[in-house]
C-alpha cells in the first residue's frame, strides 16, 4: 500500500490514544464474551507508553502500536510489544506487519536484544502477522503465567 507514513510518538498522541480506544472496542467485541477482559486493563496504561508509532494513510490514522520496556526479571533486555492494531478499514492490506517491522526496527535502534509479546488465540489474524515476521511462542511469562487465555511470543533480535 503506498502513502504510508509511520510517526514516531508517544503514549500521549492523540490519534494513538483514539487507536488504543478503538482496539479494546474490538476486543470486547471479538473476545469480551469468552474472556474476562478487566484484569487486562492494568497491563494496558497509555501513561507508561514512550515509543509509539502512528501509521498514517494519505494523512488518516490506519493503525498504532508501541514498546515498552520489560522490567520485570524474567526475561532481560527485553522490550514489549503493545497496543498494536490497525482499523477495521485498513485490515488486510499488510499495514499491521509493516508497523511490526517498524517497531521492532525501533526496539534494535534502542538496543534491545529481543521482543516479547501477549497476545491470544482468538486473534488468529495478530498471530498470523507474528508468527510471519519471526516471533514464536513462549511460556507465559510475568503477570500472564495465570492466564491461560494468554498466548505469548517472543522474537531474537
């Protein structure tokens, strides 16, 4: 797809805010009736967001997602993947594996050594990018351990 721009930003971009609102939308669409969604929600805080990336089409917001560092111990020099999605509209024409790509060029530039990820099942199309672009899956690690729902990935980098 041509006229992509990808912006670099943080958790307080107004159009990766109105992205992230957007995705729990679908989520509690998609997953809301099978999963518990609430205890989500803590793992989730746009305040701790210092790399996020907008992907913009012909000046419209399509998609956001973002890393955040990984300080929890069991897994070191790490960098989370989070918030990735991409709006209904603009699904299927490969903007999501394209954004993967950029924010896991980010996390190289910054140093990081791998990139971990939660992610469940249910979203066959957010596994089909992962898996495509090199994460495989993992234990459950940190907060996940107890949710089984929980599928987590992780990428070398």
């Amino acid at each position: 797809m041509d006229n992509l721009e990808f912006v670099r930003c943080s958790g307080i971009n107004e159009d990766f805010i109105m992205n992230c609102q957007l995705l729990d939308m679908d989520l509690d669409r998609r997953v809301g009736k099978i999963i518990k969604r609430d205890k989500y929600k803590q793992y989730n805080q746009l305040d701790e967001i210092r790399e996020a990336i907008v992907v913009y089409v012909g000046g419209r917001a399509a998609g956001a997602g973002a890393i955040r560092e990984y300080q929890y111990g069991d897994i070191d020099d790490a960098t989370e993947l989070k918030r990735v999605f991409v709006r209904e509209e603009f699904q299927g024409k490969g903007i999501g594996t394209k954004l993967v790509l950029e924010l896991i060029e980010w996390a190289k530039e910054l140093g990081y050594k791998r990139v971990i990820l939660e992610t469940g099942e249910l979203l066959q199309e957010s596994c089909h990018v992962y898996r495509k672009v090199g994460f495989e899956k993992i234990d459950n690690y940190g907060s996940y351990i107890s949710m089984p729902e929980s599928l987590c990935m992780m990428k070398e980098l």
